[in-house]
C-alpha cells in the first residue's frame, strides 16, 4: 500500500481480533484498514510469540536480535534468552 499508517498498540489488537474471528480473509482485513496482508501477518505472527508487549511500536531489530546491529542473518533465530 502507498500510504504509511500508524496504528497503536490497541488498534493492532482489535484487527488481529477482526483476523481471527474468520469473517474475512486477511486481504480483506488488511484492504479494510489499508495496510499490507504482510503487514497483518507480521502483527499477528509477534502477537502470537510475544503478546500485547510484541505489538507496540518499537524497532524489533534491536529489541529481538540485540547481539547484531542490523538484526539476524538469513535463517537466524531471535536471541530470546541470554
């Protein structure tokens, strides 16, 4: 999508819910609220492993893979315990 849209953490949450209900595909969700089907996969996919806390806005390059500056190599795993 042309347009950049930020949502807040809560706004993310009711459309994740919107996506689980099943009563619209997520190309349909996401053509709703004018974000990518990447987008809404990637807001789930965080809300699934990390919860409301995978949802706020934050640089998760730095946050899930802080042993990298540039965030993990290809096929990498997140560092989530030290």
């Amino acid at each position: 999508m042309s347009k950049k849209n930020e949502y807040n953490t809560i706004e993310k949450l009711a459309i994740i819910q919107e996506l689980k209900a099943g009563q619209s595909s997520r190309m349909e969700v996401a053509k709703i609220h004018n974000i990518s089907v990447t987008t809404l996969v990637k807001w789930r996919h965080r809300y699934e492993l990390y919860g409301i806390e995978g949802l706020e806005h934050k640089n998760f390059k730095n946050i899930f893979w802080p042993a990298s500056k540039s965030g993990p190599k290809r096929g990498g795993l997140p560092l989530l315990f030290s």
